[in-house]
C-alpha cells in the first residue's frame, strides 16, 4: 500500500475474516501499513467501506499516515495507537 521497497509483509484481508472474508481477496501489506489500518478502523468498517485497496488510499484518515511512511526506511517499525474515534466505537 505504501509502495515502499524491501519491506517484510503480512496478508491483509480485505474483508475482515470476523466479518465474512475467510476466503475473499487478500493484499500482501507492510507491517506498520497493516497495523495502522486496523488502529484505525473496525472491521466493520473495513467489510462496509474499505474493502479494497484502492478505498483504503483514498481515505482521508490513511492517507496522511501514507505520506509520512513512504518516507522511511524499510527496516522501521512503529508503535501504533487506536484512534480516538475508535475507541469510543469499541466501548459501545
């Protein structure tokens, strides 16, 4: 997703296994992308909305956390919160 070269990966469903999507598409993500995509949205949100690639860079809550990633090295790994907005998602 962050286009950047040499990084390890890690499956990403596209759909949310816990919402159907054992057995849908896959995209192979870096660590801190996959990480921040699942700090930041639901899975519900990820099924409902975000269920491809392409609506995933388009969302204004990513693409800022892109345009910072593509800009550092490889070897980085960062530590991830979950956004408030999330977690206020959660306790409900």
């Amino acid at each position: 997703m962050c286009e950047r070269e040499g990084v390890e990966t890690t499956i990403h469903h596209l759909t949310p296994r816990e919402e159907g999507g054992s057995f849908l598409p896959t995209a192979n993500l870096c660590i801190p992308c996959h990480k921040q995509i699942h700090a930041i949205y639901s899975n519900k949100e990820l099924a409902n909305r975000l269920m491809t690639l392409e609506r995933l860079k388009d969302d204004e809550e990513i693409k800022k956390f892109l345009k910072w990633i593509k800009k550092q090295p490889p070897e980085v790994l960062i530590k991830t919160k979950k956004a408030k907005n999330r977690k206020s998602k959660l306790r409900r």
